[in-house]
C-alpha cells in the first residue's frame, strides 16, 4: 500500500506518526512549509516533522 498521496499542493501521508490514525489524515504542504495532522490536531513548521516522518516510515 502506498505510504502518501499528492492532493493539489500538499502530501498526504497515510499513517500519523502522533496518534497512528491510517487514513491520510496528515497534509505536509512544503511549499508553505508548514504540516497539519487532521486526525489529532498536530500542526507546525515542517522543520520539526522531517525527522520524525523519516524516522517513521523506515
């Protein structure tokens, strides 16, 4: 299954890494550089996300 799908100018991953809700809650729009996670309300500076999505996924 595929980790992450493109949704106009955001990613959408599929699993959170906060709270692990699978169904592509989490938008990471690095033209803005900003994430929002819609399943649990995590948002920020994608800065502080990149580790922990890399981390995550390997």
């Amino acid at each position: 299954m595929k980790e992450y799908k493109v949704s106009g100018k955001e990613i959408m991953y599929r699993v959170c890494p906060f709270c692990g809700n699978d169904r592509y809650n989490l938008s990471v729009n690095f033209e803005k550089g900003v994430y929002h996670a819609w399943c649990c309300g995590k948002g920020g500076r994608i800065s502080g996300l990149k580790g922990l999505i890399k981390s995550f996924y390997n």
